[in-house]
C-alpha cells in the first residue's frame, strides 16, 4: 500500500484527539527507508506482514495521509535485517535528497568504514541491529557489546555522533546486564549520543521492572518511544529523565498497521481485522477481531503518550519538545 489510505475512524481519531496535540511540525526520530529486492529471505513475523517496502516517495506520501496540516520529516535508516550494503546506498541516495540519515552496522563494521559514513557520506550516525551480531550467539542471549562492539563506540565518541539502539534479551529494559551495559556506555563514552530504542522494548508491565531506578542517574542517555502503546513506560521514563530526553519516532512502515495493543501474561498482542495481514494463527503476538473500529499503530502510540503527558500535567512547551525540539537540536535538523 502507497501511503496511508484513512477510512471513516482514522479522520476521528486525528480530528478529535491528535490534530491539536501534536505541534505544527513533527520529527519522527526512527523510522525504515527500503525496497523489497534488498530483503534477504522471507520473513513470518508479524512485523514482515504490515510492509515488505517503504520507498522514500512511500514515507512521505503516508506523512501527509496520517497528518493533514502538519509538516513532517524523518530520522531514517534501512531495515536492519535487509541486505545491509544496498539499504545503506539507499538511505545515501535519500541523504543526496535532503534525508537525515543512520548507518546500520554490523558488529565487524571496521571503524574506517564508520568514519566514513559519517564524515564523507552524511550519515548522522550509526544503527546497530541485534541480528547482526556474530551468527554464534542466540538472538536472545546477546550482548549490547556482542553487536555494537567498543570499537564502534569509540570512534562514534571521537566523531560525537549518534547510535540508535535497539536492546536484546528476553527480559529486555529489566535485564540487568542490558542495564549496566547501558550504563557503562554512558560512562565511557560522554561525547556520543545514545538514543535507547522503543524505551528499552519495554512493551509490557513484565518488561519494565524498576530498571528507571538506575536510568535516572544517567546525563546524556536518551529514549524514544517507537512502537509502543504501554503508557506506563513513558510516565516512568519521563519522570526518570525529563521531558527533554524522550522522542516520537514511529518504526514506520510497521506502525502503519491497523491495530491496538493489549498484554497478556508478559506478552503484547496486537488486535487486529480478521484476515488483513493474512495466517497470524502462529503468532503468539497477534490476535484478529471482527466488527472493530481499529485505527493504525501511529494514532494509538499517540493516545498512549497523551495519557502520559496528561498524567504527568506536561506543558506545549513540553510537547512540542517531544515531537519535534529535542530531535531537532539532536540532528541538526530545522524546518
């Protein structure tokens, strides 16, 4: 699907709860620029089901179907388990067209080669990814240092760029080692910029844990909300660090999705139409519904953050860093 086809319920949901939320101009931090000739295999996770391409002319064109009125743009990098070597050409290419771009790396990207996408290809930064560490270790036991390795760190300190981290392991944000891993980084490394991704994964109650009691001791870390709905980990993320350390990001094209969320036992599901993202009865994370009025995953993020911010009594000022300041002074971005 070409951009964002709105139904009856989407111009709802916008006109009475998002339109005057958010600010005139939005930059969404963390979102997935690619075609489908760079995917390596096929894929059965419930994320390969929403998109198998989002072209740069795509990214936009769905901008302007979800925010009518509003002046967006976008922090982008390819897919992370696409081919790596196309995906990067590409995001260059869109970089070449006014894009704001991140390299995604693998955990024996050399230093060199970092170097280089930052300072004579115009990449802001890097994209470690947890499927690109060494094939030898399980997905889910791997290390934050198993795929962005402290030579990558280094030179990204030296060059003070940007890494956008997506954390592993079962227990995600609670992990303990995730946690001082994390902290070790904010330690040795002052002069990079970390962004953890999706507020550590912590997508459910279960995931969450009390890892903001150690975060908060933290001054330079920062957190984007991509692809969560779960209210509580953005009420304790900002209450840890500040209205000035979160940002919107979208993980767009999956946030494109038809859906809301719900936990079950530790686990997300997301509810979705029955039969639009075709055989889900595998999938632990999916449940379908019938006679549902179901927005996308973008406006349900949405709402989850405005519960939030009402919460938490934030201010426009507030807001409109979330959405849109703290990316900018971040990326050097301005429109």
């Amino acid at each position: 699907m070409f951009g964002y086809e709105a139904n009856e319920y989407d111009v709802k949901v916008y006109n009475e709860e998002i339109k005057d939320f958010v600010p005139d101009k939005i930059i969404d931090a963390h979102v997935h620029v690619y075609k489908q000739d760079f995917r390596l295999r096929v894929s059965t996770k419930w994320t390969a089901k929403v998109a198998t391409e989002c072209p740069y002319e795509d990214l936009n064109q769905t901008f302007a179907d979800m925010f009518p009125g509003k002046k967006l743009k976008a922090v982008m990098m390819t897919m992370p388990n696409y081919d790596l070597d196309k995906g990067n050409e590409y995001i260059e290419e869109c970089i070449g067209k006014g894009a704001t771009g991140l390299y995604c790396t693998r955990y024996n990207t050399t230093p060199a080669e970092i170097e280089d996408a930052i300072l004579n290809k115009g990449f802001v930064g890097i994209k470690p990814y947890i499927c690109n560490g060494p094939a030898y270790i399980p997905i889910n036991e791997i290390r934050i240092f198993d795929f962005l390795p402290h030579e990558h760190l280094k030179v990204m300190d030296s060059l003070g760029g940007i890494v956008l981290l997506h954390i592993g392991r079962d227990q995600r944000l609670k992990d303990p080692l995730n946690i001082a891993q994390l902290m070790e980084i904010e330690e040795k490394y002052p002069n990079l910029k970390l962004i953890v991704a999706h507020i550590g994964r912590a997508y459910s109650p279960e995931d969450l844990g009390n890892a903001f009691e150690t975060l908060k001791h933290t001054k330079n870390m920062m957190f984007d909300f991509c692809a969560t709905t779960f209210t509580d980990a953005m009420v304790e993320c900002l209450k840890a660090v500040g209205p000035k350390r979160l940002m919107y990001g979208t993980d767009m094209p999956i946030t494109k999705m038809r859906m809301r969320r719900i936990s079950e036992n530790g686990i997300y599901k997301n509810v979705i139409p029955k039969g639009l993202y075709g055989d889900v009865s595998d999938d632990i994370h999916m449940i379908e519904t019938e006679g549902e009025d179901l927005t996308c995953f973008v406006y349900e993020e949405i709402r989850a953050f405005k519960r939030a911010a009402q919460l938490l009594k934030l201010t426009k000022e507030d807001i409109n860093d979330v959405f849109y300041g703290n990316a900018s002074r971040l990326f050097g971005m301005e429109f």
